[in-house]
C-alpha cells in the first residue's frame, strides 16, 4: 500500500521527536535560577562552547555509578551513572604543579560556602590573597560560587574543592591554585547527584 505524504510526514515527525531526546536542552540546563538563596541569571550559551556544556555522554568504564571522575587533561568531569553512561561537564583546572591526583572521596557538601584561602595560597600571591585572609562569605562574589564538594583522604580535608565559579570565562582553562572549577549551573546538578562518601578519581596527564 502507499505511503502517503501526511503519513511520511507524521512519522518522520515522530522519528525526529524520539532523536531529539538523546540531546540536552543547553537552555533549560543554563535558564536563570531564581529559586537559588542568590538567584543566578540565565547563563548566556555563547559563553559557552558547546564541548564544554553538559550533557549526558556514553562513557565505559569500570568505575561504580556514583563515582566522580576528573580527566584533567581534558578539563572534564564525569559522574557515571552505569550502563556505559556519564553526565559530562567541562571544567577548569589547577595550573601545573598545583592539582590533586589520585584516588579521594566527598567528605562533605556546602551550599554557597565561605571561602578563606589556605596559608599556601597566602605565601604564593599574599597580594591577592592576604586580604581575605579572614574569610569570605557565601554569595555572588565568593570564589567557591554556588556550591562546594571537599575532598577528603583517610579522614583528613585535602584542602582541594569542586565548586562553582563566579569567572565563567576560566572554564577550560588551568588558571586555578589547585581546585575544580564548574560552571555555577553545573556545579548545582553534581552537588544534587552526589554523597558524602562517594568516590573520587582524578587523573592527571
């Protein structure tokens, strides 16, 4: 029987419908947050590259599904979810010589958390950082940006974060004094996925 041009375009319609849902919608996932303690605004896409944007991505690996992974060299962060799939962020990195490796966990979560830099941080540039020496609070202006995941060994802080940002333009870059810089949207969607406990890897070049 022949196919009439209405039906053609009904199921091409239906097939395109079914394709579209294995990519993200970069707008709803950047829209503005105004539900937020400090409301973010929509994120500008052309901000952006799209190989930076989130998005869910097949990923094999052995690692458990909760596990975050870190692929430095890449500036990216995978969650795994299992079954071959990761949700994939672009991130910003610690320059050389100033970036964890190895094995750590969440030891903890934060919602737009204080910042105080670490004596390290201090002696490296006492320019820029002596003048927060006393801390800084959560909000808009503080470096941690929207959220905080501390990464811990054996009990003990190891002094490295994944946090939002508020220097979007960093994402892709290594410009950090040694933590995992997200986009504050992105940094929102890991910290409501993650636990305390949960493996961390990062791996270097």
């Amino acid at each position: 029987m022949p196919i009439s041009r209405r039906t053609l375009v009904f199921g091409l319609s239906a097939v395109l419908a079914g394709c579209s849902t294995n990519y993200p919608n970069h707008r709803a996932n950047y829209a503005a947050r105004p539900d937020e303690q400090f409301p973010l605004p929509a994120m500008p896409l052309d901000r952006i590259k799209p190989e930076l944007r989130r998005q869910e991505v097949a990923y094999e690996t052995a690692h458990a599904p909760g596990t975050i992974v870190v692929d430095t060299p890449a500036r990216r962060l995978y969650y795994v979810l299992g079954e071959g799939r990761a949700m994939r962020y672009g991130i910003g990195v610690g320059r050389e010589g100033l970036t964890l490796s190895g094995n750590a966990y969440v030891g903890r979560k934060a919602e737009w958390p204080s910042w105080t830099p670490t004596p390290n941080m201090i002696r490296r540039e006492p320019e820029k950082n002596l003048k927060y020496a006393g801390g800084v609070s959560g909000g808009p202006h503080n470096p941690l940006g929207a959220r905080a995941i501390y990464l811990y060994r054996g009990g003990n802080d190891t002094m490295f974060r994944i946090h939002g940002t508020n220097q979007p333009q960093t994402i892709g870059h290594a410009v950090s004094s040694g933590c995992i810089r997200m986009l504050n949207h992105d940094v929102i969607d890991l910290y409501e996925r993650v636990n305390v406990g949960d493996r961390v890897v990062v791996h270097q070049a």
